[in-house]
C-alpha cells in the first residue's frame, strides 16, 4: 500500500462531504414534492367537498339568521383560510354575509 499525504485525505473529504450535500439536498426536494402533491390533493378534495356540500345548503333570508349562525360562518370561515397552518393569527373585524 502506498502512503497517503495530507491533500489526499483532504481530497476525499471534501468529495465525500459534496455527495453527501447533495444526496441530502436531493432527498429535501423529495420530500418537498410528496409534501406539495399531499397539499394539492387535500386542496382539490376540498374544492369538490365544498361544492357537494354547498348544493344541500339552504339560502337562509336575514331575518332567518341569527348569532349563533353568524359565529358558525366566521368558524368556518377562519378554518377554511387556515389551511393548516398553526402558524397564523386571525382578527375578525366585520361579519358581513356576501351574495
């Protein structure tokens, strides 16, 4: 065997150390492109879960509502904006029903 110097040490190192980046960089997108199908497929489940659902509701006149049902609205409304994320704050400022 013959004996190896410093800069080849040094060498195989710093290769080493570039695969492995970009093994573990290639991995994280990977998972980033799992992760993004997952999101899109929730998203689109919901889009026709909402349309199912939208079809069976009855339109309520404003006499009809009431404050429970304006707090149910908002509920769902703060829900549907979260999309999972427990990162964000909401402030509900006006409850104002859109036609």
């Amino acid at each position: 065997m013959e004996s190896f110097s410093y800069l080849d040490i040094v060498v195989v190192a710093v290769v080493g150390f570039l695969v492995l980046f970009v093994l573990l960089i290639g991995w994280q997108l990977f998972r980033q492109l799992i992760q993004l199908r997952s999101n899109q497929h929730k998203v689109n489940h919901q889009t026709e879960t909402s349309v199912q659902t939208n079809k069976d509701v009855p339109t309520l006149d404003d006499k009809d509502e009431d404050e429970e049902t304006k707090i149910i609205a908002v509920l769902m409304a703060l829900i549907l904006a979260n999309e999972d994320r427990q990162d964000r704050s909401y402030q509900v400022t006006k409850i104002e029903r859109i036609r």
